[in-house]
C-alpha cells in the first residue's frame, strides 16, 4: 500500500487545513471572523526576504494582514486577513517528526492566528489542548 502513497495536492492540503481550523475552538475562530486560509507550496521570494529566511523550507507558515490589537474603525478598506500555509515546507517537517500531519497543520495554524492576535504561547498551548484531533 505505502508504493502508491502520495503526498497530499495543494486542494487536498487546503480541504485538511479548513477541516482542522473547523474543530478548533470556538472562542478562538470568533477571534479570526474573515480570515481567509491559502495554501501554497512555497513562500514567495518577497515573503522570504521579509521574514529574513534562508531558504523555502524554512517558513511552514504566515500570517499576513491587520491584528485585532492593531484595527481601528478609521482603517480605510485593508487588504483581507490571510493564513498562509506552506505545503512543502510542512511536509518536509512532517517527514522529520513523529507528529501527525494533521498536528502539523493544526499547530501551525494555531500559531500563525495566536501570534498575530497577541496571545502568549502559553494561551496557543491551552487552545492546542482544547482543539479536537
């Protein structure tokens, strides 16, 4: 069975990537009302040498936009919130871990949401714990 085992296509990752933010709690989906959740093989050159990394696999993942900390009513028209993913990445993770891709998936999302909102790791961890598998 493991010789026509493939590694999950952009749509697939991103049907996974939705299906686990679902079962995330609702508190914290409340906090993320019009995220928008990509997925991507890769980080773009821009976002590379954004967040300063050395290569493609070194980014599972990004949070692009404006934090609720940040928001203000006076904001004109922003640009949607977006998690970004970042397929090969993870799976490269995944091939070096005992965690299951969906934890992956799950841990990086969680993240990418609880650092750009404030929460502590702490908070991140609480809200892992919570999260059904």
């Amino acid at each position: 069975m493991w010789t026509t085992a493939k590694a999950p296509s952009l749509a697939d990752f991103e049907e996974m990537a939705h299906d686990v933010y679902g079962k995330l709690p609702p508190e914290f989906r409340a906090l993320c009302e019009g995220v928008i959740i990509r997925v991507d093989d890769f980080p773009t050159d821009e976002v590379m040498d954004e967040m300063q990394v050395q290569t493609e696999f070194d980014l599972l993942g990004l949070f692009q936009g404006i934090g609720l900390p940040q928001q203000s009513s006076q904001d004109i028209a922003p640009m949607p919130n977006m998690i970004w993913l970042y397929r090969r990445p993870i799976l490269d993770y995944w091939a070096d871990h005992d965690d299951t891709l969906g934890e992956i998936v799950r841990h990086v999302l969680i993240h990418e949401i609880g650092h750009h909102f404030g929460l502590s790791d702490a908070d991140m961890e609480a809200i892992e714990a919570q999260a059904d598998g």
